[in-house]
C-alpha cells in the first residue's frame, strides 16, 4: 500500500507539475500550426495612416456607467459609421497577460461595456481573445479568473484563445530586428479589431499599453525572440507594422503607476482613453503615470522619447510631436481637471 501511495503521489505530482509549466511551455517552444505565410496583412494600416490620419485622444473621466462613458466618447466620434460595424465580427483584445486583478489585467466592466456598445452598433458577432503569458496559460483559465471570460459571455460575446487557433506567418516590411511574426489567423483576418489595453507601468518594457498589448496577438516563439533581445521594446512597436486595431480603448479605471506588470502601485486614475492612434494612445498614458512621480523609467525623459514610442514614430505608426496629438477631455471634477492639467504638461515637455 505504501508503494502504491508513493506512486500515486508521484503521478499526481507529475501531472500537475506537466500542467502548470510543461503544457505551457509547448506554445513558447514549438511553432505554431501556420496555415498561410504572407508578406502583407489586412491589419496593417501603417501605410495608409499618414495620409488618413487621426490622432484624437478623448480623455474620458469614468463615471459610475462604464457603458454611458464609453458610449458617449464614441458618440463623439464617426469612427464606428466608418468601421461600417453593422453585420461585421469584431474581434476584441483586452489585456488578459495573467490571471491578475484589474488594472493588471482590462478591467471586465470596460470589457462588457465594450461588447455591448458594439452589439448596439450593429455587430452580428463580438469575440473576445487574447493569449496569456507563459505563466498563465492556458489562457481561458486566465480570462475566468479575472471575470473577463464572464463580463464577455454576459454581454454576448464569444470567447477565442489563441494558443488553440491556427496563426499566419507575415513578413514585415522595411529593416525591422523581428523581421516576421506568426499571429493567429483570427487576427489577420478580423474585420474589425478594437483593442482594450490598461494603463499599467512595466519593470522590463517600461509599460504595457497601447502597442504592448498587441504582444497578446503574436506566437510563444515570437514572445520568446522578444523577451529575451535588447530591442525588446523596439520589437513591441513593430507588431504593429502586422496588427492595427481600427479602435482603442485604454482602461484607465484604476492605473499601475509603477512596478507592474503584475503587482505594483496602482492608483484610482478613474479615466477611460479613446483613439485610433497608438502613438497618441501611449503618450497619454505615459503621461498619466508621469504625473505620479513615481516611476523613475518615465520620470526623466519626455514621454516621446521612450523606445517604444519612438520606435513607432519611426516607422509613422501614429502622432510624431505634440502639436498632432489633438486631446480632447470630457470631465468635470476637481481630479479629473488636476489630471488633465498633469497630462497636458508632460505631452508638451
């Protein structure tokens, strides 16, 4: 009895330890099941951009209605008649990076909100994907740890992990250091794409915002390649030359100021951030941890200047200097008015 309880711990032990790191670590070292290799995507706008361009940056102060919040900034905007949403699938991308609390992770309510505005617009399909850091997968686990998988469900919407799902490889353009990337076939083919990132500093790229969030999108080996080149933070603003969201909305609700990116010193920030530039996207965001002081990384040097941002500029991802980043604020309290004017300071500096 004794051997046989040794050996049944043994097994036990064996499978849990196969599970936590082993059937993760398959998706960081084997390739990805490629069904296409392609020298263009249909979610490269980077080409186009510059002669549509658009770097209006809503700054949104969050009510007790995430929806109300959400909605109303997008009312402002024509985006969404553009997008032509009505009879489309939108594919949503939140941060799910681990099985960490809001503001590590999208906070759900912006989630829910998100699918539900689009469901109003006219969607005929909403899903909500994302693939989790090598820690955490596999990714559903992840996504209903945070309440994301369940916001998203509740509002309709459909779930998609893309460690599961066959991936394209695509070739970027230009002298780029990653050259080519596999990103799931779900993405490339997306016929809408609206990103949720979270304002959130980051003990290794600096942040995780706009441009970072699309790490979730590329494969375990590309993320490999990533993290461990000393043109890690240049290489996140290249995924963007392969996956452009035609919308992002970075929840701002609370707000990582430093430490990050799973455990650091979070604030109530209470902002919602609306744009279709990532560029602009992530000043602002920059921007807000600024204005805390707390994060040496971003303290000394302007918010155009840290590698990430001007890698995009450099490869006209978005806004190239202040004068075209176009902020807009809607809010009215006291704190919201002493943010504003914080933010203002350091896109400007």
């Amino acid at each position: 009895m004794r051997r046989r309880t040794i050996l049944a711990t043994a097994a036990l032990l064996g499978s849990l330890l196969f599970y936590r790191y082993l059937y993760p670590l398959r998706h960081f070292l084997s390739s990805p099941r490629e069904v296409m290799r392609t020298g263009g995507t249909p979610r490269n706008r980077s080409i186009t951009f510059k002669k549509d361009r658009d770097s209006r940056v809503f700054l949104i102060e969050a009510g007790d209605n995430i929806k109300d919040t959400i909605g109303n900034a997008l009312k402002a905007t024509d985006w969404l008649k553009k997008l032509k949403i009505r009879g489309k699938e939108v594919l949503v991308k939140p941060n799910v990076n681990s099985d960490d609390p809001h503001p590590a992770t999208t906070n759900p309510e912006v989630v829910r909100a998100t699918v539900e505005l689009l469901y109003e617009a006219g969607a005929r399909k909403v899903v909500v994907g994302d693939m989790s850091g090598i820690y955490w997968l596999p990714t559903e686990k992840s996504m209903r740890r945070t309440g994301i998988a369940s916001a998203a469900e509740d509002a309709g919407a459909e779930l998609a992990f893309f460690e599961e799902e066959e991936w394209v490889k695509v070739e970027l353009p230009g002298d780029t250091h990653l050259k080519n990337l596999s990103i799931p076939l779900r993405v490339y083919s997306a016929e809408v794409l609206v990103s949720l990132p979270v304002v959130k500093t980051h003990r290794y790229a600096t942040y995780s915002m706009s441009l970072k969030n699309l790490v979730g999108t590329i494969s375990g080996p590309d993320r490999r390649r990533l993290h461990t080149s000393p043109y890690m933070e240049e290489m996140i603003a290249e995924i963007s030359l392969a996956v452009s969201p035609d919308i992002i909305i970075m929840d701002g609700t609370r707000s990582m100021v430093a430490g990050g990116p799973t455990r650091g010193s979070v604030r109530d920030t209470g902002v919602i951030i609306l744009s279709r530039d990532p560029v602009a996207t992530d000043v602002v965001g920059l921007s807000i941890v600024k204005s805390f002081g707390e994060w040496k990384p971003v303290l000394n040097r302007s918010v155009w200047h840290q590698r990430q941002v001007s890698r995009a500029i450099a490869l006209h991802l978005g806004a190239e200097h202040a004068d075209q980043l176009e902020l807009l604020p809607i809010g009215e309290s006291q704190k919201f008015l002493q943010l504003l004017e914080a933010v203002k300071k350091a896109i400007r500096e």
